[in-house]
C-alpha cells in the first residue's frame, strides 16, 4: 500500500537560538514552522494539517494553530 498522494512532508528548519529568553514557546514553534513551510516554497494559506512536538504551550497542536491562524482541515 502507498501513501503516496496522501502524506506530504514540506520542508524542514532548525531554529538558530538555543537560548531565547526574549521569545515565548509558541514564538518558537511559529517561527520554525514559517522557515519549514519557506524551504518548502509555501506559505501558511497551502497548510491544512499541523503537527508539533509535545511542548507546545496551551493545548499542542490546536493552540498553536489558533496562534498562527491556520485553517486546517486535518
């Protein structure tokens, strides 16, 4: 069985500052989110599914959808 056409993976970034006392948790997560989608040439308006890691602040990966403003249909 192929999952091709229905799992896509868009781009990867790594976050620059290892200590960032001036930026919250879901900052964090924003911003490595924005560069993933950049290296992928996309923006925010092509995601429709958001996943993170267990340390997103609030409520994972919902809470940070809301922060960002993403529409999801996954």
């Amino acid at each position: 069985m192929s999952i091709k056409g229905k799992a896509y993976v868009a781009g990867a970034y790594e976050h620059p500052t290892r200590l960032a006392k001036d930026k919250s948790v879901a900052q964090l997560h924003a911003e490595s989110a924005l560069g993933a989608l950049r290296d992928a040439g996309l923006t925010k308006e092509d995601v429709d599914g958001y996943f993170c890691a267990g340390d997103a602040p609030g409520l994972g990966p919902l809470a940070m959808a809301d922060y960002m403003n993403l529409t999801l249909r996954h």
